[in-house]
C-alpha cells in the first residue's frame, strides 16, 4: 500500500510540475512576447523581458525537475519502460522530448551562450528578435498542449 502512495505522490507532482511548466509556456506565448513586441523602446522591451524571464525560468526549472523526477518514478514503479517500444504511446515520446528541449534550454544552452546570444540580437534588433523568440515559443507550445492532449487521453485508455 505504501509505494501505491509513493505513485500517487509521484503523480500529483508530475501534473502539478506540468501544469505550472506549461501553464507558464502559454502565458509568456500568449500574452508576455505579443505585450513585450508592443513596447516601441526596444531597450525597455528587452529589460522587461529579461526582468520577468529571469523570474519565471526558476520557477519552470523547478517545475521541469519535479516533472523529471516524478515522470522518471512513475516510468519506473510501473515498470512502463516498454511503452517507447509502441506508436500507440506516441504521446510518451513527445511529452519526453518537449522534457528533454526545454531541460536543455533551461539548465544548459541558457546559461551557457543562450541568454547573452538573444540579448545581442535583441540590442541590434528587437523585433527579429522578439519575431524569433515567439515563433519558438508558439511551436514549443503546441508540442507542449499536443503531448498533454495526447498523456490526459492516453493515460485514460483511449488510443489515436
């Protein structure tokens, strides 16, 4: 009964940790990034940007942690190991991918070039820049929505 609750344990974190991670993705596509391009002094604009990302991208490289370890846990109690063996698990593979790339982006290509790299294009121009930085984000969220679609209705025995 006690690693039953463990699973359980693991996941309301993992929905939590998802909810937070993605929720935040779709605020700063749907309404940061459009706000932020409105801005006509660009060097407001970037100084904004970097004040409110700084913020949120300590809370997402929490939320993505707890999402790792929870996602790893529950992989790992159920023995579930297998399901990237089948298509029909498609939504696996692509909330593990959208894990991986923003791990990535968070924890190593942000603090290594990243930031300074976008902060340069921005300073020479801003509205490639912020164009740029939003397309990502729109593709980086509808993988996102896509893979959480895919996990609710998966989880819940329904198959594509």
């Amino acid at each position: 009964m006690e690693n039953i609750s463990y699973l359980v344990l693991a996941r309301i974190l993992h929905v939590i940790g998802v909810v937070i991670w993605i929720g935040g993705v779709a605020f700063v596509t749907t309404v940061l990034i459009p706000s932020l391009k409105k801005i006509a002094d660009t060097h407001d604009r970037l100084e904004l940007f970097e004040q409110l990302e700084g913020k949120f991208a300590f809370q997402a490289k929490i939320a993505t942690l707890i999402t790792g370890v929870s996602g790893y846990y529950m992989l790992d109690f159920l023995n579930a190991w297998d399901r990237y063996l089948h298509l029909q698990f498609w939504w696996m593979h692509l909330m593990t991918f959208i894990w991986v790339i923003f791990t990535v982006v968070l924890f190593v290509l942000e603090p290594l070039f990243l930031h300074r790299w976008f902060r340069e294009q921005a300073t020479k121009d801003s509205e490639n820049a912020f164009a740029w930085l939003h397309r990502i984000h729109i593709v980086l969220l509808t993988l996102s929505m896509l893979a959480v679609l895919g996990a609710v209705a998966g989880s819940h025995g329904f198959n594509f």
